[in-house]
C-alpha cells in the first residue's frame, strides 16, 4: 500500500486497469477452457454410446435374420442352400470384427460376452450339416427348437445387454453434458463477481487517490476565493495530486503576501 500511494496517478490508472484485465482473462479463459474440456469428452462419450448402440442393434437383427434362415431349412426342405446358410460368411466375419468397434471398457466386456455366446451358438449349428442328412422333421425340428434355441438365446439376451448397457450410458453421458454445462458456468459467474469487485476497488482507488484529492483542492480554492478561509488542504500521498496542492498553496501564499503589500 505505501509503495502504491507514492506511484503516479498515470500509473495509478493504467496498473489498476491492468489487474481488471488479467483477472477476466484469466477467469474467462478457465471458464472456456473447463467448458470445452469437459464438454469434448462427454461428446465423444455420447459418439461412443451412439456407434455402440447402433453396432449392437444391427447385431441382434443378423442374427435373427439367420437364426430366421436356419429355421426355414428346418421345416423345409433339405436342399444344398443349407451349406450356403452355415458357412454365411458375411455374417460371421460381422461378429468376429465386431469387438473392434466398441471403445468404451464396459461395451467391450459385454461384447467379449457376445463373442463367447456367438462362439457357443456357432458351434451349435456347425452340427446342422449332419441333422439336415436325417430325412425326418421331428429330429430336425427337435434339434433346432431344443438344442440351438436355447443357445441362441443366450446369445440373444447377451446383444440385448449390449444394447441397453449402451443405451443407459447414452442416457447417463446426456445428462452429464447437460450438468457440466451448467458446472461450466461457475467459472464465468465467479469471473464475472471478481471483475465486479475488481471495478469496485478500483472506484475506490480512484476516488480515494484522484477524484477525493481533486475536490478537496478544489473546496480549499474555493473557501480561500470566497470566504478568505485559509488554505489548509493536506493530501495524503506522494503524487502528482499532492505536488499540485503543494503548488496551489504555494500561489495562495503569494496572493495572501501580494494583498498584504497592498
């Protein structure tokens, strides 16, 4: 404080604006910079979400689709498309490649899972070559309702998983964006009160080291021009202000020496 009251009004000015200035940028740059982080990583958590829920949907509709497939081999008749259908390379290239796609830990555990039940429902129907050579439909059917049904199942329930696991978290990233927006204004609110406060104390240090001095000068002119008061200003500084009073009483006791010569 005593090395401020001895810096010039000009400095007095321009360090005090200064002080604003960097306190809003730098509140205003952690605001941004916290919005912008947070709201990137909730983004790219909601991409991941959304591919996740995407993959595991077309998922469960390939495999029902040849799960579909198997069953019309089942109560048809046998022809050389049931070979065609078991070796659906397209389809289990799908599910092979499938785990590269998801990021996020838990979509991979539950896509491990899948790969575990497809592998199981796989092995299932590589025994479909040998019952399609029985000529009789009950075994067939039998097969399919009671021996691959249930496995598909399994393999079904565990895609659902994927899903809603990955609908959830879609769900729940939502409403963390929506939370860090509003967690994100924090930084400019207190920003915003600092610089207000900021203004504040710079008022005050212009009316106490500028503005305060100025009229007090100004009052004692006044009272020495008016009502021949004697000129008694003290300013409790070391600046341009205080050399100026010096300076205007100075001249008043030469007016007051002048007029006694008179």
């Amino acid at each position: 404080m005593a090395n401020f009251r001895y810096m010039g009004i000009k400095r007095k000015v321009l360090l005090g604006c200064i002080v604003l200035a960097l306190i809003l940028l730098i509140s205003s740059s952690i605001s941004m910079f916290e919005f912008t982080r947070m709201n990137d990583h909730v983004t790219e958590l909601i991409s991941d979400n959304t591919k996740s829920i995407e993959i595991s949907r077309e998922l469960l509709a390939k495999a029902e689709e040849y799960n579909l497939r198997l069953m019309h081999l089942v109560v048809g008749e046998v022809a050389e498309e049931s070979i065609e259908v078991i070796n659906d390379d397209e389809f289990i290239s799908f599910f092979s490649d499938m785990k590269e796609s998801f990021v996020t830990e838990q979509d991979k555990a539950n896509a491990d899972s899948v790969m575990y039940a497809f592998a199981a429902y796989m092995y299932v129907v590589r025994e479909a070559s040998d019952i399609w050579l029985i000529s009789k439909d009950d075994i067939r059917k039998e097969w399919y309702f009671n021996r691959l049904q249930p496995v598909y199942g399994k393999l079904k329930a565990y895609i659902e998983k994927l899903t809603n696991d990955s609908q959830d978290a879609l769900i729940r990233n939502s409403q963390s964006l929506q939370d860090n927006f509003y967690r994100s204004l924090m930084p400019g609110l207190i920003s915003a009160l600092l610089g207000f406060m900021m203004v504040l104390l710079f008022n005050y240090y212009l009316n106490h080291y500028l503005i305060n001095p100025l009229l007090k000068i100004s009052r004692g002119i006044k009272g020495y021009l008016s009502l021949n008061k004697n000129y008694d200003v003290r300013i409790e500084s070391n600046d341009e202000i205080a050399e100026l009073n010096d300076r205007v009483k100075d001249i008043i006791d030469i007016n007051k020496s002048a007029k006694k010569r008179s």
